[in-house]
C-alpha cells in the first residue's frame, strides 16, 4: 500500500482507527509519537471509543497470587491473558464489583474506603466516607452506557446507632451516598450479579433462596422460584444474555458433578443447560477440594475458576460445549511452594471469576 496516502490521511481518520484497536495494541502504539502519547485523554478521542464496543470484549478475571495488586484476565476472543495492574492505587485495597470498564474497590481498613478507578487509563478517585462504618457484605457497581454515570451499591454492614442491616447506594451524578432500603437479615452470599436493572444475590442457610434488589426503586425483595438447584454452600449466580443462572454441585446416580441451570421466568423453574464432564470435574476438583468456585456469564459464554488453582474452563450455553482455558504462563500451581508477596492475604480473590470489559472511554468522573 502506498505510505503516502497514509502520510496524508486526516487526523480525525487516524483517531477513528486508533479507537478501533484492541486496548493492548492501542497502548503498545502510543511510543509512535507525542501525539499518540497523549490522545487517550483527548475528548474527542474518547468520543470515538465510546462509539465502539469494546475489540477484545470481556476479560474473565483471575487474582495473580504472585504479584501483589495484581489481575490477570483472559479474553475469550483473543485466547490470551494479559496483566491488570493496579500498583497505582493505596496499598491494602480489595477489588470487589466491575462494570462499564470500571472497577471498584474497597479498603480493608477502617473506615473501608472506597475507590472507582480505570485500570487501562489509571485514573482513579476516592469515594466520599459512608454512613455506615463496617466493611459491606456485598458490593455492585452499574454504568449507564450512555450518560456514563454509575452506581455502587453497598449492602450488608450494620450501622451504629439501631444495629441493622443497611444498604447504601453511591451515585456519580450527585457523587455522594444516601442510606437506601433495608437489607433482608439473611445470610448473604458475596456474589451478586445486576440483570435488567435489579441486583439479585442469593442467601444461604436454612431458608436459602434468591433475593433482588430494584435500583430504581431501591428496594429489596424475595424471588419467589421453584426449589433451588444444587447444593447450597456451591452455588454461584451468573448472569447470561438478561437471563439469572446458577452453578452448583448436584448428584446424578451417586455421581456428583457441577451443573449449569437457567431460570424459566414464565414458570421460575430452574432448568438445567449443561453438566461438566467427569474427567473435567475431577480435574478442576481434585486437588482442591473446597467449594470455593467462581464463575461469570457474557454473552454465551460461562467462565469458570477456582481460588488457588491456575485451572480454568469455559462452558457455551448454545453449543452445551466444556473448553480448558488455555493456561497462563503468569499462573503457577500455589502448591509448588511460590513465595507470596508482601501484602499478599490483603489483594485476595474478591474479583475470581468477575468480567471485566477493559474500556478507554471509561471515567471515574461523571461529566454531565
């Protein structure tokens, strides 16, 4: 192709084509030129970016046990992982929810600060202290794809003055806190997923079921469904394409496996979609064999890992189709012994098994 159409080119065509880019190609290119170098804060660059979905999609998120501040995610269109630092940030802070190219974290000290940041970008910012001063028991985030305001949802922590659970929800638009409704006093899970505007969460116990959140409303409810599949203390909420799933244990003819179910909303029966393989079961299993499972849904696809293991899997709804990830080269077998990094207990796996979706266009800082 002749260089001199490309020498020749507009530089609005250029940006165009830069904000096309898969998010690692993109920042390898910035060393071209001054230009480059400073476009990824450029308004009109990031208008474009906002116009695009994202070129690698979702990175399906694992905790580098190596590396302190450290995540890897893997891209499902790519079949790669890449690194997420987040050596920018305090030390002694947890990532707890994800959305919209955005990440929020929560400090594991008093009064347990909050901090939103881009990872990609770096550019961060702290919360306004809540009402409530004990770590939450649950935390989401939502982004509203168009104006790019967000909200964080904090559930879970008692407050002080009445002893009772309380949720609060943080707001971008105002950027400020406000005590929300009252949380169900049930044993929580920490996993919760947000579908067709509700966050939904399961409990656990006795009386185990589902329970939602409307953030319109800010009100917490029960989902009244059919019995709940699998085992209680394995069970994950994933959601797919606007629909709630579930991953457990269950036994079949004395054989114990992990299933996959969709809820039917016209009937709130849980129906099964898939059940892994023995062999791939065993595998994943065998030498961890706690029920700390972690998986997250995009799209079609259903990510699946374990703390501590460098194992992970993918399992397509549609094609009922169980694939190994392809192992990283970041992730070692923690039984081999790898020295832990400083600080290691404090940057756990909040995030295993969370989606990611890496963004230049996303800011902690609402713009209204």
């Amino acid at each position: 192709m002749d260089e001199r159409l490309w020498c020749d080119l507009q530089e609005e065509l250029v940006d165009r084509v830069l904000a096309r880019l898969p998010v690692d190609s993109f920042l390898r290119l910035r060393a071209v030129c001054k230009r480059w170098n400073s476009i990824m804060f450029s308004p009109g660059f990031l208008a474009d970016c906002s116009q695009v979905s994202s070129t690698l999609g979702h990175y399906f998120i694992k905790a580098d046990r190596r590396a302190d501040r450290m995540l890897l995610g893997y891209s499902t269109t790519l079949a790669k992982w890449h690194r997420i630092p987040f050596d920018f940030l305090p030390m002694q802070i947890q990532p707890a929810a994800s959305a919209g190219g955005l990440v929020c974290l929560v400090a594991d000290y008093r009064p347990f600060a909050f901090f939103v940041c881009n990872p990609i970008t770096k550019v961060a910012r702290q919360l306004p202290p809540r009402t409530c001063k004990r770590r939450p028991r649950i935390v989401c985030m939502v982004v509203d794809r168009l104006s790019k305001a967000y909200k964080i949802i904090a559930a879970g922590g008692y407050r002080s003055d009445d002893d009772c659970w309380t949720t609060e929800v943080f707001d971008s638009v105002t950027g400020c806190w406000r005590v929300s409704g009252s949380l169900l006093q049930d044993e929580l899970t920490k996993r919760t997923i947000c579908c067709r505007g509700s966050l939904y969460c399961l409990t656990c116990g006795p009386n185990s079921g589902l329970l939602v959140f409307n953030i319109s409303n800010e009100v917490w409810s029960r989902v009244k469904t059919q019995r709940m599949p699998g085992n209680v203390k394995s069970r994950q909420l994933f959601e797919c394409k606007g629909r709630i799933g579930i991953v457990g244990k269950a036994s079949r003819n004395q054989t114990l496996g992990l299933c996959v179910w969709l809820l039917e909303l016209k009937t709130m029966k849980w129906v099964e979609q898939g059940r892994m393989p023995p062999d791939m079961f065993d595998r994943l299993y065998k030498k961890w064999p706690c029920d700390s499972m972690y998986c997250a849904g995009h799209g079609d696809i259903i990510f699946f890992t374990r703390f501590y293991s460098p194992l992970s899997l993918t399992f397509s709804i549609s094609k009922k189709q169980w694939d190994w990830v392809p192992p990283s080269p970041m992730l070692r077998d923690v039984s081999l012994n790898v020295p832990r990094p400083r600080n290691w207990s404090v940057f756990q796996h909040e995030l295993d098994g969370f989606s990611f979706e890496p963004r230049l266009d996303a800011t902690p800082f609402y713009k209204s």
